[in-house]
C-alpha cells in the first residue's frame, strides 16, 4: 500500500504517459461510434443532456476515486480491493468487485473487438476506393455484406485480438505507451476536417438540432439508464481498467487535474463525432435511429465525395482502430495483471489466455450478426445482450460500489492524503462519492424496474 511506491508491473514513465494511456482508454470505439449510434436510437439532445450530467456529476468523481484506489493499492484490482479492505479494517470481500470488473473486461472486449474488427475491414474497403462516388444505397451495401459473411468479421475480430495481445505482452511501458502516444493529437484533427466537411453538408442545422434540442418527453426510463451507463462506459469507469492504469501513476501526480483533462478531451471527441454524423444522416436521409451500422453508414459518404476523401478515409479508419486498441489493451489488462499475480504466469502467457477466452466469445458475437440473429434473450441476440449487461448493468453497480467504497470505508485522511486537494475541493468530491453518486445510480435503477 503506501509502503510501496511502485506495482511489480512497472509504471508510467510520467504524467503526461499516464494522461496519455487514460486517455487512449476512454476515447474508444464508444466515442466515435457508440455515442452517435444511441444517442440516434435514444432521441438526441434529452438523451445527451442526461449523458453529459452523468459524466459531470457522476464520471469525474468516480474516475477520481478508481485512479486513487489503483494508486494507492498498486496490484491488480482484485488485489487493490482485498488490501485496500484490510487497511480500512473492512471485509476482505470487496475483492469481488474486482472480479465483477474482470469479467465485465472480458465480456467487453469480446464484441469490441468484432467492432474494432468492422474498422480494420474498412481500412481496407476505403484503401481499394471502394467508397469514391457511391450513394448511401451502395455504402449500404457495403456494410450489409460485412454483416452477413462470419467468415469476414472472425477474421478481422482474430488479427485485431492478436495485436491487442501483442501489445499487452510487452507490458505497461514498451507495449501500452507506445501504442497511444500520436494517436489523440491526430484523431482529433482528422475529425475536426469531418465536422468542417458536414458543416457543408446540407444537413448540418437539422444535425445539430437533433444532438443538442433537448426534448424530454422523448426519454424513456431505459434512455435514462443507456446514458448513465453509456458515461461509465466512454470513461472506462466501473470494472477497474481505470484503477489498474491509476496502480501504475507515479505519486506525484495530481489525480483530479488528470482526471478532469481525460473526461474533457473524452467528451469533446464523443460530442465531435456526434457533431460530423448527424448532418450527413440528415442531408442523406438516413435513419438517425439504424443501430450499430450508423457511422460505417454514414461517415463512407462522406469520405466517398469529399476532395482527398480517400486519404481521410484511410487515415480515419487506422485512427479508429488505434482509438480501438488502445481502449482493449486497458479491457484486458486487469484479467493479465492478475493472471500475473495470483497464478505464477508470465506476462505473455497470461495475455494469450485471456486473449483465447475473448476470441471464443467473439465468435458468437459474430454469429449475432448473421446466423444467430434470431436467436434472442430478452428480445436480444447476443452482441445486444452483452452490451446491455456491460455498459447498463455491470458498469455502473461496479461505479456505484466504487463510490461506496471510497466514501464509507475507506479512511477519509486516506483519500485525503492520495488526492491532495485542497480543503474545499476534498469536501465537494466527498459529497458526491458519499451521496450523490450512489444515490443516482440507485435511483436510475429505482426507475428502470418502474419503481420509481
Ligand atoms: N472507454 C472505451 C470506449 O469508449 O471505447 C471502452 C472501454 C474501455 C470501456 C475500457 C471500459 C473499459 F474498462
């Protein structure tokens, strides 16, 4: 705990290294093409007004509280929980927090990377100008043909499973860092060159309505629900890929400045991506609400008659699945750091189970596209029911038990002496870890099952 100044696992080079990593793990395939897809199916502008309070009241003071508890228990969060429990003289069974996250990370990364697969594929599609003057009915079909070939997508989602395992092998500094150090800085750019080109679009107005009109009465008990958990989810929040990456910050550093620039940059991108869709949906006539599809649907027009389109694409597409990757190695890494720990395996071998359970799953995650897209639970095939019980259920009860833990057990003089805040900032992250949080997270859930 305190004694140690340093994980078995290494650590990041800096502050900046750290912000880096964060970073790379909260800007993902949830920003760019999660947030516009629900936010299509959920409505617009109500539904991102409840996600962008989310993150304010609840993503910021949980991230702050999953990098203080990484950093002070310095393990895999399995083992944080069960010492930082012991330190608080609690029960050692807040341990199963951290399974709950490990296997939420597991069930995570299994359709992440079918999706994270899909942007590899379109790599290549835009590289052999198969966007260059086509219509919406033509990119359509583009993606309906990805849908139905299993054989396409298993063999995206294994090479894209097999570089996330490369990288995890080689470890915190030469695999992790290395992997999302250019990255941010030229996502960015690019997706401020789309936002320009909708602008153009004909649309852009009706987009920008649709994202930022807030109409309340369109928002429905599991919009609520799919907003908070989509705030845990875009931050990396709930199942401890945050804290394993917290167990890795050097102590000098300042955890809620940090925490504050990755949940802004985090944003800004989501709310980018949402900001260069929308008005191409519009200006195309489009289905705002047409699901998983949206971006691959949408953003090929784009790129299919812009000047250096074809450039952008590519360079887009690679983006995306650096964005992609550098969000799996944090799924996984709780799983090998623990794997590292508590079963005598060296890093690689660790990675190559945990990456072999995820590859199995995926491939049902596949089949939900095509050959078992009837075959339905809760009136969802098995990449909906997967995402429903990550990003709605897991993510934020285990964001909910994080806020407890660092409110009611864990020593106050403790995070007080981890986040070295000052006097009237400590007192206003106390108040929203103890109450607010949990609370609203109870609530929401008060209101799913109607409740409430
Ligand atoms: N934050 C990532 C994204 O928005 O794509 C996804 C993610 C990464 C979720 C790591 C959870 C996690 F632990």
């Amino acid at each position: 705990m305190t004694d140690k100044s340093q994980s078995i696992h290494g650590q990041w080079s800096s502050r900046f290294t750290f912000i880096l990593a964060a970073t790379g793990s909260a800007v993902g395939l949830g920003n760019i093409w999660k947030f516009p897809y629900i936010t299509g199916e959920n409505g617009g502008g109500a539904f991102v007004m409840v996600y962008l309070m989310c993150i304010l009241g609840l993503g910021i003071p949980i991230m702050i509280a999953e990098i203080m508890l990484g950093r002070r228990g310095r393990q895999s969060p399995i083992n944080t929980m069960r010492s930082l429990a012991t330190e608080a003289g609690s029960d050692p069974r807040w341990q199963y927090l951290g399974w709950a996250g490990m296997i939420a990370g597991f069930l995570i990364l299994a359709y992440y990377s079918v999706i994270a697969g899909w942007a590899m594929a379109y790599i290549v599609k835009d590289f052999f100008g198969s966007f260059i003057n086509s219509d919406a009915m033509e990119i359509q079909r583009l993606f309906d043909n990805l849908m139905a070939s299993p054989f396409q997508q298993i063999f995206w989602h294994t090479a894209f499973l097999i570089i996330t395992m490369l990288c995890v092998m080689r470890g915190v500094q030469n695999g992790l860092e290395k992997a999302v150090r250019f990255l941010m800085p030229t996502l960015f750019v690019i997706l401020m060159l789309l936002v320009a080109y909708a602008m153009s679009s004909g649309g852009y107005e009706q987009g920008m309505a649709f994202l930022f009109h807030a109409d309340f009465s369109k928002l429905t008990a599991d919009s609520i629900l799919t907003a908070m958990g989509h705030a845990f989810f875009t931050l990396s929040l709930g199942m401890g890929a945050i804290m394993v990456y917290g167990s890795y910050l050097p102590n000098n550093v300042s955890i809620a400045k940090t925490t504050f620039f990755i949940a802004g940059a985090d944003t800004v991108v989501a709310l980018l991506a949402g900001i260069a869709i929308f008005p191409l949906v519009f200006a195309n006539n489009l289905e705002a609400g047409s699901g998983p599809g949206l971006i691959f649907q949408t953003l090929p027009l784009a790129f299919g008659h812009m000047t250096g389109g074809w450039l952008f694409g590519l360079l887009f597409f690679i983006l995306l699945f650096f964005a992609a990757l550098s969000s799996s190695i944090s799924l996984i890494e709780p799983a090998v750091a623990w794997l590292v720990e508590n079963n005598n395996m060296d890093r690689p071998t660790a990675s190559l189970w945990a990456g072999a359970a995820c590859w199995v799953l995926g491939i049902g995650v596949v089949f939900s596209f095509n050959i078992w897209s009837d075959l339905k639970l809760f009136d969802k095939n098995l990449f909906e029911l997967l995402d429903y019980l990550t990003a709605n259920m897991m993510l934020p009860l285990g964001g909910m038990a994080i806020a407890i833990f660092a409110g009611w057990i864990m020593q106050p003089k403790d995070a007080e002496e981890e986040l070295e805040l000052p006097a009237q900032g400590f007192q206003i992250w106390q108040f929203l870890i103890k109450y607010v949080s949990p609370a609203a997270v109870f609530l929401v859930f008060l209101h799913v099952l109607g409740v409430l």
